[in-house]
C-alpha cells in the first residue's frame, strides 16, 4: 500500500477504514526518514519514542470512534521554533541546542488534542533568520526536487519534509515569507495566517508583530483542515483575534465565477525568472477561464517593503533575543566570568551564528538614541503606508495574485557572501507580514525543472475566501500532486 | 545621508546587547552593516510627515483578565533547563557592580 505522498483526507480514509493504523503509518514515514533524510536533512529531532507514544493512543481514538478527528493519528513534523513539551527545541542554534521545554506552545497543545502525531521538529534558519536554510547552526537542508539547492527558508526543514514524504503535514511559521518561499520552492502548500489568528503562545518569538504559525501541506483542502484546528482565540496570547474561526470547508468547493483577481503591477517589473512570470501568467489565465475577473491593481509603496520589514525586524528580533543570556536556560558560558554581564557577553558570541549577530546588532542601532526617529519610527510611518496599500487594493479586489519568489530554488552558497542579496530574495513575501494580511502560497508550475510558486493574497481574517481560490485553481491543474524523487 | 558604520560603533552596539565582539568580527562587520544602512535610506524618499506610525495591528486593546491564580510552571520544571541552581532557586553570578 502506497502510504507516502498521500493527502490527509487520502489518510484519514484509510485510518477510518482500518486499512491501516496509526502505529503501522507512523513506522512507515519514520522508516522512510531514517533511510531517506540523511540526503535531505530536514529534521533536527526525529522523536520515535514520542511519536510511536502517540501513534497508540491516537488508534485508541480511532478503535473507540471518541474525539476522532481529521487530524486523529496523522504524523506531523513542528518547525523548530515551537515548544513541544519534553522534545528539545533548538530554533536551529547553538544557544538552544540542548533546551528541552516544559510545557506545550497552544499550537502543540491543539494539535495533541486533536489527535495528530508528532515525528519530530525540523531545522530552519537560526531563530527565523534568513531565507535558505542555510543560517541554520546545525547542517543544510536540500531542496528534495534538486540536493544542490536550497529549500528556502526559514521553515526549509517543514517544507522539505512535506515534499519528500517524510510527514502527513508540517508546521511552519512566516514572519516575512518563511512558510511562503519555501513552500513555493518545494513543491507544497502553505499559509500564512492573518497576524492574530494563531496562537504565538509557545513560539520562540523573532518579531512579535509579524510571527504567525502556519500548516504546510500537500493541498489546499488540507491546509484548510489544518488550519481549522489551530487557528483561534487563545487567553495566552493577547493579540489573538476574538472572532470565532470560520468553518473554512464550508465554502472551500464553491464556485469563483465572478470574483475578483488584482494584479499588483508594482511586482511584475524586470527581473523575474522568465519561467517564474510565465508560470503566474498562466495561472491568471486558469483564473480568467474559470470566470473570475481580472483586474489590474497598485500598491504604491511596494518597494519599501522590503527596508519596513527587515528595518522592523532587527528592532524587534533584538528585543526578542535579549531573552538567551546563559541565565535561566540555554548554552551558558561561565568560565572566566566575574559577573553576570560577563556570562552574557561570552554565551551570545559563542551561542549565536554571524546572521543573528548582524541582526540584533541593527536592531539596536535603529533603535539607539539618535537613531530611533531617522530608522525605527520611519519604518513604522511607511508600514502605515503599506497597510493602507492593501487596503485599497483588496477594496477594489476579492484578492491579489503574485510569485512567491523572483527565482525558484537557488543553489546552496550562491547568496551566502552577501547578506543584502539574500534579503532581496524575499521581495514578494514580506509586505504582508507588517500590513498582517494573510496569504496562501501554492505550486503554480516548473522553471528549469525547479518548482514554482505563487500566492494569493486577502483582507485580514478572509483565509476562507483564500482556501476557496486556491482549491479552484488545485481542481483544474495537477502541479500539487507532483513529488520528488530523490536521488543521491 | 551617507552612513558609515565603523568597527568603534560596531563594537559599541555590540556592547548594547551584551554581545562579546572580538576585533576582527567588529572589522568584517562594519562595511556589511554600513551597505545594510544605507540600504534602509530609502525610506527618506516616503513622505512621512502626516502619517501615524503603525500601531495595534488586531484592533485588540487592553486585554485584560481576571486577577485569579492559575496553574502555572512547577518550580521544580522550571529549574530543568536553569544552568546552576541552589537553593530550589537559578544561581548566577554578581548582577551588580562594574559595567
């Protein structure tokens, strides 16, 4: 029986039916990444005992029909990022490498709650930073489509372990594209959610304002069902949203024969890879066939995206950072120290990779009495001006299409010399994030034998109304259903 | 505005966020740092001067609770991951003194 590869509705049939258990899927998918990861090196932690733990009593669910849900005895693989009580959680770095937490994040706690099986947490760019993977302290993680390339990031071990078949679902977080840019670059699906209607609870925080927790998946549908079991108010985090979930499969198969598509012509200027803007061409035309309306729409201040976001992203990641002092946890470095400031000094600078530094290093400096005014409280004017960007847009429009990156998956070490270069990389993804939009990235085709991605992006708390487009276009092309082979 | 952001203020940003910095990193540092600023000018270009800065991104103020104990953390989880501790408490060196 085929069991990699395979949708979490796909799953939960066969679960049902008592094709197979939750034990038998489990060894299957952790047999499949004990012999296949050592190429791909997606996972950190690959936690057996845990996930076998939870296999068993996920079929006792199951046998007994109580509290069954869609999610009951399906493995996933956690970005490294989220607490996951009694299995250590690193964030990809050396000042964590041996924290185990004791206690669940709400996104852990949900998802335990609903049944799901945890295989183990994925590596990632250290603490969210970066855009390839490759700022992550412990290895590499390749691209499943092609071993020299990087997955993206920050979430490149969730994308790389949903694409090679070495999960049902996997969790990852976006801050400034880290769900979107790798899911685009591997194949798979992934949201980010409206700022606010996940729990941050839990998640080791890199920009309070930006961070949100997001499924990836092998289609939209099962986003949607992820999502379902995640999202929601939460008492432990305050800037979670009150308003009740909407029941995002009730709408998900309706018709979008008159809706609007807006195309933000700022995005679609000189240097994309030609097979990446073919790729979202053609998948506007798809849209244009199915009877939705094609619009042409601006955000005006798109260009400053990317100096808002990262500007904003080194003052709070710096703030956030301040946390991993060798004091109460973590690596901590006393030898030689005569006082506290001593252990601080020495445990960050040998805790922290060079792209952590860099950035908390800026954050200060924007943040620093003189500074303050020219950089941080300018970046939060124009983030205004980008909120109010999308506003107008999604006024005129149901939502926006654009790729999720210029390029599809670049080759490791081909943007590691020059920090700014890697930023660049993430000009379509990282508006959203400041104006708290969400946004769903899904496979739009292949450039060069690489896969292509594209997002589709809408009003705050409307993932609904993404789901339902997203899942149109996934009716009437096949690019999901594509999987890697891997070879040596 | 040209910013240069030499190996001095390198060094004494690092200071800011107890970051132990050695000579040459502060040296490797400063043109990427100075290239990444002057990056970020170009927001001088946007008219600001009648514009908020962004503020409360849900629309949620002042949540608030009420003022019940709730289980939390035991002491004895909480010390797992402490590095030293004495007492049933986290031991760490002089917090005051020399800067």
């Amino acid at each position: 029986m085929e069991l990699i590869n395979l949708t979490l509705q796909q799953t939960s049939q066969l679960l049902a039916e008592k094709k197979i258990s939750s034990v038998e899927l489990t060894q299957a998918i952790l047999k499949r990444a004990h012999e296949v990861d050592g190429k791909i090196q997606s996972y950190v932690t690959l936690a057996d005992d845990v996930a076998l733990e939870q296999a068993k009593r996920a079929d006792a669910r199951l046998a007994s029909g109580e509290a069954v849900t869609p999610l009951t005895g399906i493995p996933f693989a956690m970005k490294d990022a989220i607490s996951t009580r009694g299995v250590r959680t690193t964030c990809s770095s050396k000042i964590l490498e041996n924290y185990v937490p004791q206690y669940n994040a709400t996104v852990t706690q949900r998802l335990a709650d609903a049944g799901a099986v945890l295989l183990g947490k994925t590596n990632m760019d250290e603490f969210g930073m970066g855009s390839s993977c490759e700022n992550s302290a412990f290895f590499n993680t390749k691209n499943p489509w092609d071993l020299t390339r990087v997955p993206g990031g920050s979430s490149g071990g969730a994308a790389a372990a949903m694409s090679a078949g070495l999960c049902g679902f996997s969790i990852g977080e976006d801050t400034g594209g880290s769900v979107r840019m790798p899911a685009g670059f591997c194949n798979v699906t992934g949201i980010k959610p409206t700022y606010g209607r996940v729990s941050r609870y839990g998640l080791i925080a890199l920009a309070s304002s930006f961070d949100s927790i997001g499924p990836m998946t092998r289609d939209v549908y099962d986003c949607a069902t992820v999502l379902q079991y995640i999202a929601g108010h939460d008492p432990k985090d305050a800037t979670t949203y009150q308003s009740p979930v909407a029941n995002y499969h009730a709408t998900i198969d309706q018709p979008v024969k008159g809706m609007k598509l807006g195309i933000p012509k700022e995005y679609f200027v000189a240097g994309m890879e030609a097979g990446v803007e073919s790729s979202i061409q053609e998948a506007i035309r798809q849209y244009e066939k199915l009877g939705m309306e094609i619009h042409e729409v601006s955000l005006p201040h798109a260009k400053y995206g990317l100096p808002v976001y990262y500007l904003l992203l080194f003052a709070e990641a710096s703030s956030n950072l301040a946390r991993m002092d060798g004091a109460r946890f973590g690596l901590s470095i006393s030898e030689g120290a005569e006082n506290i400031v001593d252990i601080y000094l020495k445990t960050r600078h040998e805790g922290f990779g060079d792209e952590v530094k860099r950035r908390i290093m800026l954050g200060a400096y924007a943040l620093s009495a003189g500074y303050y005014d020219a950089y941080y409280l300018k970046a939060q004017k124009v983030r205004t001006l980008l909120r109010r960007d999308f506003e107008n847009a999604l006024a005129q429009v149901d939502v926006l299409i654009a790729p999720t990156c210029p390029t599809t998956a670049f080759k490791l070490g081909e943007k590691t010399s020059d920090p700014l270069e890697m930023y660049l990389s993430d000009i379509y993804v990282v508006s959203t994030n400041p104006a708290g939009v969400p946004a769903l990235a899904l496979p739009a085709g292949f450039s060069k034998n690489m896969p292509v991605g594209m997002q589709l992006i809408g009003k705050h708390l409307d993932e609904a109304k993404l789901f339902q487009v997203g899942h149109a276009y996934q009716q009437v092309t096949d690019w999901h259903k594509k999987s890697p082979e891997i070879r040596d | 505005m040209t910013q240069t952001i030499d190996a001095q203020t390198v060094k004494h940003v690092a200071s800011l966020v107890r970051l132990g910095i050695s000579d040459e990193e502060a040296e490797k540092f400063s043109p990427q740092f100075s290239a990444i600023i002057e990056y970020f000018n170009m927001l001088n270009e946007v008219d600001t001067s009648e514009v908020p800065p962004a503020s409360d991104i849900t629309n949620n103020a002042n949540v608030l609770r009420e003022d019940v104990v709730m289980p939390s953390m035991s002491r004895e989880e909480f010390l797992k991951n402490a590095p030293k501790v004495a007492g049933g408490h986290v031991k760490a060196p002089t917090v005051l003194g020399d800067e």
